[in-house]
C-alpha cells in the first residue's frame, strides 16, 4: 500500500538497525515539510511500546509507527 509520501506498509523490521534507519528517513520528510508527527490518538495495543503517528501532507493519511520491542518487530501501517 502506498500514499503521497510513497509509504509502504511494513509487518516487521529484521533488526534494529533497519527500524532507525527508517525512521532517520521518515525523520527526514517531516523535516523537509512533507509530513507532520501527530499525537497518537489510540496506542496500538495497551502495552508501553514506542509509538509515533505520522501524518503525509500530500494525502492526509495518518500512519502508526511502532518500534520493535522484542518479540514484536514493529510495524508501519496506516491508521
């Protein structure tokens, strides 16, 4: 699934690594005013996991971006 920021759902990151680099890139397009960070209106589960909503400016889609918290892998989908 993409949007006008060309965000493609993700179901897991293989590693750490991978998720800061993603997020350095998402980091990037709020910085270049493509997208806002908005407040996260309902966690995605009821644990104390880390997690941002993005919102692209070009479409207005709201995506949830959860970091791993091992076992869970994260995810990047939309709201």
């Amino acid at each position: 699934m993409k949007s006008g920021c060309d965000w493609v759902a993700i179901d897991g990151f293989s590693s750490d690594e991978e998720y800061e680099q993603f997020l350095a890139g998402i980091t990037e397009q709020v910085r270049s005013g493509v997208a806002i960070e908005v407040r996260v209106a309902k966690p995605y589960s009821g644990v104390d996991w880390d997690e941002r909503w993005f919102q692209c400016l070009v479409g207005k889609d709201t995506w949830r971006l959860v970091a791993p918290d091992p076992p869970f892998q994260g995810v990047f989908k939309p709201v």
